[in-house]
C-alpha cells in the first residue's frame, strides 16, 4: 500500500477524507491534517455509498501508535431528521400549549365583548341624538304660524276680534266658505302634554307604553315639506277678490301644487301682518285652492261663529303654510322594540321615529307671566295655564339593541326613581331643555 508522501511508513494506515489510505500519526488528524490533543474524538468516512452513510469514530487513548485503539459505532441518524419526544416532552408541550391557546381565547373573548359593548352604546347614542333632532324641531317651532302674532290671526273674515285658540282635542274643520266661525283644530295650546299615561288616549288614536309621557305640538310648515320638491317656499300671487276667499291663487316653484297641498289639508295664510286659518276643499291643476260654500270635497261648513266668506284682507306676496299638529309617544312595534313614534293629527299618519326608546318623559318649563322667563319645571298635571310653557325638558331611557351585555342586571336612576329592568341590556339615561322661540322672544323679565 502506498503512503502519502508526507507522512513516514511505521504508523497504522488509516483513510483520509478523499479515499486514500494513509499511516496517521496519533498527534495528527486524520482528516483535517493538523495538530490535535490526545484523547479528542474524531470522525472520518469509511466509503461512500447512494443512499446510506456510515461513520466511524475513533478515540485515541494515547500519543502511542501501538496502544491506539478503534472503536466501531453503529452508524447514527443524520442530524437534520426527527428523532421523536419523549412522553414527559409531550406531556410538557401539550401543558404550554393549552395555557397559550387559553391566554388567546381570553384575549378574544374579551376584545369580541368590548366590541359588542362600544357598538351598541354607539347604536345608544345614536338612537338618542335622532331622537332629540325629531323633538327639538317641533318643539322650537312650536306655536309658529308665520310672521303673524298668534293675537293677529282671524280665521273669520271681517271680525274685529281673533278667535280664541281652539280648545278641542280631535282636529277638524276651520272654516270654509259659507260656514260661520271658528272650528278646532287640535288641543287647547300649540304645546300640551300628558303624563304618565297608562292607557289608550282615544281622543288621539294611540295607545302608548304604561308610564310614559305623551307630547303634543302644533306649528306651520311648508306646504311642500317632507316631499322632494325642490321648492323652498308656496306664496300667494293671486289677490283674493274684494278679499272674499272663494279661491286663491298660489305660486309654487319646481313643483306643482298637488304634490304641496292635499284636499283638505287645514292651511295658514300669512303676510306678517295678518293671518288667516282655512281649509283646501280642491286643488285644481292651475294652482288654485278652492273653497266651497257646501260641504264637498274634504270640507264641512261649520254652523257657529262669524262667517267666512270674507278673510278682511288680500294675502297676496305672503306665505302659504300648512297646519301641522304631531303627537309623539313610546309604544313597542311589530318586533316588541319599544320605539318613539309621531303621529300627525291633521292626517292620522303613524311614523316609527327611533328604536330602542323605552321611556319618554316630559316637563315643562312654566313662567310667572307672558313676558317672564321659566320659573320651575313641572309634568303635565302640574301645568295650569299652558300658554305660559316656555320651554321642555325631555328625559329619555335608551336601551340596548342586543341582551346579555351586562354580568348583573343594570340599575338605572331616571325620573326621580331607581329602574330595575328584568334583562342584562344596557340603558342610557339622556336628557336636554329645548326652548318654545315663538315665546322665549316675547320674555323681557331680567
């Protein structure tokens, strides 16, 4: 066998990493060539074979070549592939698992709660600034019948002196052509309420939840409010004839009337002098309002009072208005959903304002005098003399769309008393002082 040429032919031949057999000495490696210490550990590769590789290793037990000995090992598993766990391995990994997988299941518990919670006090406060955009609205405009005082508004043509505020409850006609006098239209005020309600108010036509509040209200409006017209005002552009109302003209733009004004429909004509209340027997495709001494169309001749015929003045540039009286009120609807409904009682028309409304409570801001601000807030009983109301207070209970947000049911302090509810909902108590501008205006008391 040949040596290599740099190492002396006594030594025990071994094999180097290139497949030839060379005479090692025991202070040098067999593979690398170099200086190493006695007694260390070395591999080298005995043949190469596709597939499967075999080590030896060998252990030098001493610097003398005659006492040095080759241990034979089976040959181990590559480095890279699995050698399998143990069971106490397994047991440990499963253990750290299962605590990991609970720490991330409480985490997303916990992050899928607080959103449900933010969500619904968003739908909460949601609920409860609609509900407060529908009411401040009727309630500023509250009494507003034009530029005209409501002292200046004759519903009967030629009278020297106003009709008194209608005082009936149920809306009906104001005054046609033939009739004599002043009519109803709605309650005694612009502004009534009522309190505590625990039945059907059958004068009204609603049923609301026991315990709640009942507000009513009565303004002017556009004629074409509420449609998609695109006109921002109905006036008059026809002068009565000798002021006798047997018709009048309306000019109304990027509209036609009929989309503006229904038969009867009960309507305002002002000039910011005077004001008169009557009601659209007919509505021609011409534009003209039509009056009837008989009882057609949607009219009914009252038979009381001063007459009609004449309104004691021509209206022409002012301002066509339509009379509208609402009601809001809590009742649950078709799904049980406690919900702040208006119904408009000129027309029996029942709108679903806000879901989620569970109580609706009212009080009213009452001054000492016409000309006096709110001394004291009382309910609906409390108030004597409805035409010195200056302002209201709205306190609603909102509650939750969703159930099972709270770990123990949610006690709430609203209306000077401790609710207890029966579910785990969650319930916000919100309340604002809107004012009656038609009446704040006339206060001059410091």
């Amino acid at each position: 066998m040949a040596h290599c040429a740099w190492q002396p032919a006594s030594f025990e031949q071994g094999q180097d990493r290139g497949g030839r057999w060379c005479e090692h000495p025991a202070r040098h490696h067999p593979v690398e060539r170099c200086p190493r210490h006695r007694r260390r550990h070395y591999a080298v590769p005995v043949r190469r074979n596709p597939g499967l590789r075999y080590w030896r290793k060998l252990r030098f037990l001493t610097g003398n070549s005659e006492n040095m000995k080759i241990t034979l090992l089976s040959p181990p598993l590559h480095r890279n592939l699995p050698t399998g766990f143990s069971l106490i391995e397994l047991l440990v990994a499963l253990a750290i698992s299962l605590f990991l997988i609970l720490g991330v299941s409480y985490i997303y518990v916990g992050s899928k709660k607080t959103y449900q919670v933010q969500e619904n006090l968003a739908r909460m406060q949601e609920s409860a600034r609609l509900a407060f955009e529908y009411l401040s609205r009727d309630i500023r405009q509250g009494g507003d019948f034009g530029c005209a005082s409501l002292a200046s508004a004759y519903q009967a043509g030629g009278s020297a002196a106003a009709c008194a505020w209608p005082t009936a409850t149920v809306p009906t006609v104001i005054c046609t052509l033939g009739g004599t006098g002043c009519a109803t239209v709605g309650a005694s005020e612009p502004i009534h309420g009522h309190e505590n309600v625990t039945a059907a108010i059958t004068a009204l036509g609603i049923t609301p939840l026991s315990g709640t509040d009942v507000l009513e209200l009565s303004r002017a409006g556009n004629p074409c409010e509420g449609t998609n017209s695109a006109a921002s005002a109905v006036t008059i552009d026809k002068d009565p004839p000798g002021g006798n109302a047997a018709n009048i003209g309306v000019n109304v733009t990027g509209t036609d009337l009929a989309n503006c004004v229904q038969e009867g429909d009960i309507l305002i004509a002002s000039d910011c002098k005077n004001s008169v209340i009557f009601q659209a027997c007919q509505v021609n495709s011409s534009g003209i309002i039509v009056h009837s001494t008989g009882n057609s169309g949607g009219c009914t001749s009252p038979a009381w009072g001063n007459s009609c015929k004449d309104w004691g003045n021509n209206y022409k540039g002012g301002s066509l208005l339509k009379l509208t009286r609402n009601a809001y009120y809590v009742k649950n609807d078709a799904d049980g959903i406690p919900t702040l409904y208006r119904k408009n009682m000129v027309n029996s028309t029942e709108i679903a304002l806000v879901p989620y409304i569970e109580s609706f409570q009212v009080k009213y801001g009452v001054a000492a005098t016409t000309t006096g601000y709110p001394t004291s807030y009382q309910t609906a009983s409390g108030v004597t003399n409805w035409s010195l109301v200056k302002s209201v207070r709205i306190d609603l209970l909102v509650r939750s769309p969703e159930n099972n947000l709270t770990t123990d049911i949610q006690k709430v302090y609203f209306n000077s008393a401790t609710v207890t509810p029966t579910d785990k909902h969650l319930r916000l108590v919100v309340g604002s002082t809107i004012s009656i501008r038609n009446r704040t205006l006339l206060s001059t008391d410091p």
